[in-house]
C-alpha cells in the first residue's frame, strides 16, 4: 500500500552543461500528473537551488510564497540543505543557505504565512 508519494525539486541552475536556471513550476509541472494520480498526499524530499546562473532568493520566494495554494496536494517538503554535495556533477555543490539572512528570511516569511493562512502546520 502506498501512503506517500514523493519527488525531488532541486534547481542545479547553470552548473552543469545538461541544465538550465528552472524555476519550482518547471520542476515541479513536469511530474505533478504523474504524482497527483495516486491521489496520495506528495512530498518534496530534496528542495532546493544552486546559486549559479541566477537569483537564488526570488527562487526561494517565488517557488514558496503561493504553495500551499497553487499545490495543495504537496503536504511535506524536506529542504536539501547540504554543502558539498558531489553525486550529480564532479564538482562540491553547496546547497545550504542558512548563512544567507535574506534566505533565511524570505523563507521563513513564507512559511508563517502558511500557518496564519491556515493551510499547513510547520513541524
């Protein structure tokens, strides 16, 4: 029996030769049909974005600010918060972000507006 359903968002920007700066809807759009007909709640178990080749703070915004609104069948998503991630490319990839007080405000500004809109519960 499945209870979940998950996927990865990350956002690998122009890193590598196979990417491109993709924002959370492109990522995510490509997979939502395949997800949603399971009819299960989904989770977004890597999330996250690169800094190169674009603005990593209005990925941060644009992909947090509406989510629970635009998808609402996403009920967890688990931030890739790793500083030197070598699996996918042969160079150190630093997807943390906690060092950057802008970040770090954009998304936690987004997140309590999920919780005084009523539409989720941080844990």
């Amino acid at each position: 029996m499945v209870d979940w359903v998950a996927t990865g968002a990350l956002n690998y920007g122009t890193v590598a030769r196979w990417s491109d700066w993709w924002s959370f809807e492109e990522i995510y759009t490509s997979k939502r049909e395949h997800l949603t007909r399971w009819k299960k709640p989904v989770m977004i178990a890597e999330f996250g974005t690169l800094a190169v080749g674009g603005d990593r703070n209005a990925w941060f915004r644009e992909a947090l600010s509406e989510l629970p609104h635009r998808h609402p069948e996403i009920k967890a998503l688990l931030f890739f918060n790793v500083t030197s991630d070598a699996t996918t490319t042969q160079q150190s990839l630093d997807w943390s972000f906690q060092q950057d007080s802008t970040i770090v405000s954009t998304v936690a500004g987004a997140v309590a507006s999920w919780r005084t809109a009523g539409t989720a519960t941080p844990r």
